[in-house]
C-alpha cells in the first residue's frame, strides 16, 4: 500500500482540486482540472510535478484547465470513453471495471452514470480512496442532468458497496446545503444533527468539510438511506422498492 499526499484546495466557487503525489515516485496526479491556475499554484506550492489527470466527467467545471495543464506537463490526461468527444487532450480512455495502473496502485474505474451519462469515478483498491467527482457529495449526490434517476441510483448503489473505511473526495463543497436537506428528511437523526453542526463551524472558520468516509456516509447521505425503515416511514413509503424510495429523495431535493 502507498502512502501517498493528498492535497486539496478550493477551485472556482465550490469545486474542488485534490492532488495526490507519491514521494518515492515522484508521480503526481490531479482529479479533475477544475481551474488551471489554482491547479498549477497548489503544484508549485508543493514543489510537485503533474505527471497524471484522471478526469471524472465533460463538464466545463472539471476540464477547462485540461489543456493549460497538458501543455505545460506533458501529463498522460486519462478520462471516460464515453466523453472521449467531449473532453480534451484525452490520451487514455477507460470504460467500467478497467483498471489503470498509478504508481503501482490498481485503480479501479467504475462508471456512475446519471449526473452525465459517461461520469466514471475512480477507486484505489488497495488505500481505499475514492474520488467521486459529482456522483456522490457530503451528504448528498449529483444532480441527474443526463441520466435519470434509476441510473443514478444504481451509481449510488455501486459506491455504497464499496468498503466502509473508503475515503471519499468530492467534485464540490455543497456540505452545508446538503446537511440542511438531510435534517429535512430525517429531523430525529442525532448523527445528522452533530454533523450539521460541525459543518457550519467549520463552514464559518473556511475549513474544508471533506473528505467524508463510506462510514459516516451511510449512516446520514439521505441517497444511500433509502433502504432504512426509518427513512421510509418519514416518507410514508414502506412497502415500495429501494428505486423509488431513491427517486423521491432525489426529486424533493431537487425542489429544496
Ligand atoms: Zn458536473
Ligand atoms: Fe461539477
């Protein structure tokens, strides 16, 4: 297992910008190239060198500093073949279940269709990290803009199989927002509760809220609750299937 740095840094409004390095490599990679400057400042920052861009979805958000990035790097830009057309300098596609090779880690590609249709996320086996992009947030999921809602839900579902100690990085800072939406859902949840809390100091004191972790999420994302008897009570929606129960939540944040 490597023990990599991970860097991440507010780009833009909300997004994020994460990087991972390997010091005994040398190999450093971004997630998504949100902003090229922010990008480039945090690699010289840290004395880094950008060897890798492991793109998660087309969005003009999470690609226009791609080509600033290839230029100046000369980085390998790896992204989903289902986008291959819509995002630049690709000179790696990758489709689900395929596994690229960073620094000697297996990362596993998984799509998760639904906030586009060719969003892939990537899994680090072995450090179990993932970073989701806009599938899954603190607390919350993607907008379904291209998918619909039964694809978003097998997405979601997918990740909440993976293990429960996986950290998870996020595409944006929307905690405080999503935690707002989950008390909405479930006002008795004490985990809820105590992390609202937690993410307005934190909020207020400009300390990033993420990464989150499989665990925690499980226990207060209202996306991967929809198998919860408590959940389905406040819903008043008992006996209908895990899909539904998704695609309800999914609409009454939608309309938060
Ligand atoms: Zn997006
Ligand atoms: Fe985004």
């Amino acid at each position: 297992m490597n023990n990599y740095d991970i860097f991440q840094f507010i780009c833009r409004e909300d997004n994020y910008g994460v990087l991972i390095a390997d010091n005994n490599t040398g190999l450093t990679a971004s997630i998504d190239a949100p902003d090229a400057s922010a990008i480039d400042n945090e690699l010289k920052k840290r004395d880094l060198k950008l060897t890798h861009l492991f793109i998660t979805h087309k969005h003009a958000d999470h690609t226009d500093g791609i080509d600033f990035l290839k230029k100046k790097y000369g980085c390998t830009v790896i992204g989903p073949d289902k986008e291959k057309n819509d995002i630049p300098c690709l000179d790696v596609t990758v489709i689900d279940e395929e596994y690229i090779d960073f620094s000697g880690s297996p990362v596993r590609v998984i799509e998760t269709p639904g906030h586009t249709l060719g969003h892939i996320v990537y899994f680090f086996e072995r450090e179990n990290i993932l970073f989701a992009g806009d599938t899954i947030f603190l607390m919350g999921c993607g907008r379904v803009f291209e998918g619909t809602h039964d694809q978003m839900f097998e997405s979601m579902k997918k990740i909440k199989s993976l293990p429960n100690d996986t950290s998870i990085y996020c595409g944006h800072e929307y905690s405080l927002q999503n935690a707002k939406f989950a008390i909405s859902i479930e006002p008795d949840n004490k985990l809820i509760e105590a992390r609202m809390k937690d993410i307005e100091r934190k909020t207020l004191q400009n300390i990033d809220c993420l990464p989150t972790n499989l665990e925690i999420e499980l226990k207060t994302n209202p996306f991967l609750r929809y198998d919860e008897m408590s959940v389905r009570k406040i819903l008043e929606m008992e006996k209908v299937s895990d899909k539904i129960i998704f695609s309800e939540i999914r609409k009454r944040k939608d309309n938060f």
